[in-house]
C-alpha cells in the first residue's frame, strides 16, 4: 500500500517485547492477510492498526526497546501477522533495517508461503532473513481451498524453494480432527521428506477456544502423539507443541515464564506474563 506522500506502508496492531534478559526479543504484527482461515486465532487476520512505513516502525521498535530494556540490545525478531508478505519491498526493506538500525542479530518470518517464489525467497535471505517458519495447512487441496479459500500449490511450491536457498527453513501444521488429521499429517510429512528428510517438522493443537470458527475439537494428547508418530516415519525431526499464539496466554505459573510488554500504535502498553514459546526444543 502506499501513503499519500508515495511511502509504502503496512498496518501494525502491536508490537510485543520481552522484558526479561539474557534473551531480548521483539514480535512484529503485521496485520491483514490473503488466507481467510475459518479457524485463525489472530484480530490481525484483517487490517486493524495504525499504518506505518518501515522508517515509522522501526523508529517505534527502537523507542519501545529503549523505554523498556534500556541499553540491552534485541537479540531476536520473528515477523508475523496477518501475513508479512504481502507487500514485498515492505518486508524486505524491514529486514535489513531490523539489521542495520536496531542492533537485532536473528530474524524469523512466520508465513504462509502463498506469496514466496523463488526470487522473492532470496530477495529476503539477502537483505538478512536468517529462518522460515512456514504454515502448511494442508497438503490435500480441497481441504486447503476449503479451509483457506486459496490453493496450496504456492505454499508447496514455497517449501522447495525455501529448502533451496539454505535458509533455516521449518514447517509447522495444526492438527484438526476430522479436518486435518493424522492421515493428512503423514502425507505433508511424506512430501517433506522428498524434498529433504532432516526438515524440521511441528505438529501443533487445534485450539478451538481460541478460534474465529470452532470447526472441530481440541486433538487428545493421543491423537497428536500418534500424529508424530506417523510424521517420523518420513523426518527425522518433529516435535509436537502448542501454536505460538499460547505465548502470550496468561500463566498461573511463574516458573518457567517470561515477561512481555505489548505496545500499542498510541503508545499504551499491557504487561504480559507468558509462557515462553520455542518452536523446535
């Protein structure tokens, strides 16, 4: 998009910063997305936010960093959404001013893939991209048309080039009963495998309380380890785990927790005491 002066610029809900050392993080939203997924989690699946060019943002991620870390630098900054690919120049512009302004030394970008071909995949590596987490839905297609409203073939597509480019590449799929179940899991699993086994593969909880649509039921703990269980037939790395949204959950428990600030476009903050989310152990 752009602004009226010709600046292009992407809407930002929020940004989410942690407070506690040695591990500095920040997490970037950058809301509206292509998919209409009937089960996401996320206010920033539509444009909501303040519109902000790259210049505004990182200006923002390094006075919010600064009020709340002081000198400590961010170690890391995973972009999400929404889909932070939509806007191509945007994105990659962000990256490498991540890099050169705010001191930041690993970025992630959580995607859907739709958009990735193989020259924007490098066009992303160069600017300072160091991992991919790519969301694969489902590998039937009128599963993925039905859940999504779009066409896989991209997002299968993005996987190869990803693996490619040598980016630190991994794959994460939520399990739905009935939807996306076991069976479909052993397929995205198998079609992984061919374009290489060591991929690093999540088989995540369907969270229905969570979600815009409750088009199935939370997995068993069961269901999800026999999920893993099918997928390690074909890779050597999968894991199982709870989607990333669960960082920012509400803890009773204080060990094992993190602290984080949200910091809103009008400068209003929510401190958040949350478990820590790690995608691979």
């Amino acid at each position: 998009m752009k602004t009226a002066n010709g600046y292009r610029h992407r809407y930002v809900p929020f940004i989410t910063l942690s407070l506690t050392e040695p591990e500095t993080c920040i997490w970037i939203t950058l809301s509206d997305c292509n998919f209409k997924c009937k089960g996401c989690f996320s206010i920033a699946r539509d444009a909501v936010g303040e519109p902000m060019t790259v210049d505004e943002l990182i200006n923002w991620v390094e006075e919010s960093n600064c009020a709340y870390n002081g000198d400590t630098l961010l170690e890391e900054a995973v972009i999400t959404g929404g889909e932070p690919t939509l806007d191509r120049s945007f994105l990659a512009d962000l990256v490498l001013k991540l890099k050169m302004h705010t001191g930041v030394k690993h970025i992630t970008l959580s995607t859907n893939g739709y958009l990735l071909d193989r020259e924007y995949v490098m066009e992303l590596k160069d600017s300072g991209l160091d991992v991919v987490k790519l969301d694969i839905k489902a590998y039937n297609e009128s599963i993925h048309r039905w859940y999504t409203g779009m066409s896989n073939r991209p997002v299968l597509e993005a996987a190869r080039y990803l693996s490619e480019s040598k980016l630190d590449f991994r794959v994460e799929t939520v399990l739905m009963p009935g939807i996306v179940d076991v069976e479909e899991i052993e397929r995205i699993a198998f079609f992984l495998a061919r374009i290489d086994p060591g991929l690093k593969y999540k088989v995540v909880s369907f969270a229905p309380g969570e979600a815009r649509e409750k088009v199935t039921r939370r997995p068993g703990d069961n269901e999800i380890q026999l999920a893993v269980e099918s997928a390690s037939k074909y890779l050597r790395n999968v894991a199982d785990g709870k989607a990333c949204v669960q960082q920012f959950a509400p803890s009773k428990r204080e060990e094992n927790t993190k602290k984080w600030v949200r910091v809103y476009p009008d400068m209003k903050t929510e401190t958040i005491i949350a478990r820590p989310c790690r995608w691979w152990v």
